[in-house]
C-alpha cells in the first residue's frame, strides 16, 4: 500500500491538522445552526468522508471488528458525539478562545479518570502540575473578572466545556479498550452513531440556508474527516514531546480567529490562566518534575 505524502512530513501533517482544528469555533458560529444540528450534520458528512478514506485505502471491510469491538466504539461515539455538542454550546455562551482554553484540559480528566476508576497511581508532581491546570481553568474562564461581561450564561458555557472535555476523555479511555484498530476506523463508528443518535433532535426538516450548508459540510469534511486523517498519520511518527508543543497550535489559531474576526481578545488573567495550561499539560506529557522535591529528598 502507498504512503500518503502527509506520511513524510508528520510534523507538517499535524501542525496542519491544528490549524484546522483551531478554526472550528468559526464554522459553528457561521453556520448559524443549533449544537445539536451542527453536530449532526458534522456526523453525516463526517462519515461519508471517513467511509470513502476508508474504502480507498482497504481499511474496509474490517475483519477485525467483533460485536464487543463495535459496542465499545459506539459507547465511545456516544460520549465523543455529546462532547461535541456541549463543546459547540460553549462557543454561543461564552466565546471561542475560551471554550478552546477550557476545553484543553482534556489531559487531566484522562489522568483522573485513571486513578479513580482504574486505580491508577499519581504522583506528587502530576498532582500540583493539575492544580496548576485547573487554577489555570480558573482563570482562563473568565469568571474571576469583576468587570467584564460574565453572567450565568457564561458559567453555564464554562460548565458545559468542562463537561464537554470529561466526556471527550470518557472517550478516549474506552478507545484505548478497542487495541489497534484503526482510529478512522473508530472515528467512523462514532460518526454513524452520532448520526443515528442526534437524527431525532437535528430537526432535519427544518430549511437551512444556502449558504449554511458550506459551513457545516466543511465542518464535517475537514475537521472531522481530514484533520482525524492528517492527526493519525502524524502520531505514530512523532515523539510525545513534539506532539505535545504541536498541539497547542489548535488555541493559538482558535484565539487569534476570535480576536480577528469577533473581535474578542484575551484579558491579562485568561492569557495567564492559557499560559498556566499549557505548561501544565506539558508538565504532565514530558515527566516534568518539581525540583523542590528532590532536594528535599536528599
């Protein structure tokens, strides 16, 4: 079988894949659409692409999946789809770069997740490196501001993004349960289900405009379907260092779109509560240890 030519250049091929992802909020919010129909919509065109991706490059049919393979992907599907859905009501409630932010602390529900249901164990460092996270969380929300425009709209888009983030890591984790099957394999399980899921809340009959359809077929083609695809080439072949500062290309783009185009720019308390984040994340990705506690353990 060929080697695509993103193959090559996985770097390329994953920093693309977060340009990409970085310029979704633009998309939802010019689609003009209900999360639910978006959403929706996102899973159709979502998974055509990922069928005919998967058909031309003989990854279907799979002999592999089995009936505990293909429920466990659509349980799966279930928590991805509900996460894209609370994760695009973010967007409306509070803005674009926020709900980006917030939603970036995906990372750390994994590791909770880990520890409480797996009983997992956790280290002193990846524990302050959560506080860290969260306290960025904090201020990455926007609530601590006494002067700007939060209201309980804007905490209830806050809560939903954090709970878009702990499904997306119920997610992951059950994916992790389906071994090497491919992951367009997987994104295309959960399409389908999303499709079957959300066909009666999307208000098909509703007319979309013209126009709309753009958005939302973009939504479905490239961030569902060529962003997965440019990612997953790219993974394997990269190290977890780079692909952890590669991904924080998805909010700084997500950010500059929500200044440019909405006209929303970071406080000095929500670039700090980013900056707090990211290294937090990368803390936790790269081993990063606190040096306070070596000294004090010689």
């Amino acid at each position: 079988m060929r080697t695509i030519p993103t193959d090559r250049f996985p770097a390329a091929s994953l920093a693309s894949a977060m340009v990409i992802a970085g310029t979704v909020g633009a998309f939802v919010t010019e689609s003009g659409q209900h999360p639910v129909t978006v959403v929706f919509w996102r899973c159709v065109f979502g998974a055509l692409f990922l069928a005919a991706w998967c058909l031309l490059r003989g990854y279907l049919p799979d002999r592999t999946l089995s009936v505990s393979r293909l429920a466990l992907a659509a349980l799966a599907g279930v928590c991805m789809v509900l996460s894209w859905t609370a994760f695009f009501a973010g967007f409306a409630m509070t803005s674009i770069a926020t709900t980006t932010i917030v939603y970036h602390v995906q990372p750390f529900f994994v590791v909770l997740l880990g520890v409480t249901v797996l009983k997992e164990r956790i280290s002193l460092d990846q524990m302050l490196w959560m506080l860290g996270a969260f306290l960025g969380v904090v201020l990455a929300s926007g609530l601590v501001v006494t002067h700007g425009h939060v209201d309980a709209g804007w905490a209830l888009g806050i809560a939903l993004t954090l709970g878009a983030a702990l499904l997306y890591a119920v997610a992951t984790m059950l994916a992790k349960g389906l071994g090497q099957q491919r992951a367009e394999i997987t994104v295309l399980c959960q399409t389908l289900v999303g499709v079957v899921l959300l066909a009666p809340f999307a208000d098909i009959g509703h007319p979309i405009p013209l126009a709309s359809w753009g958005w939302l077929t973009g939504i479905g083609v490239l961030h569902t379907g060529i962003a997965y695809v440019l990612m997953n080439s790219a993974f394997p072949r990269l190290t977890t260092p780079v692909i952890g500062v590669i991904t924080f290309i998805y909010p700084v783009v997500a950010i500059i779109i929500d200044w440019a185009l909405y006209a929303h720019p970071l406080g000095p308390a929500q670039a700090a509560g980013m900056l707090l984040i990211a290294l937090a994340t990368l803390g936790v990705r790269l081993g990063w240890r606190f040096p306070v506690w070596r000294v004090s353990a010689a």
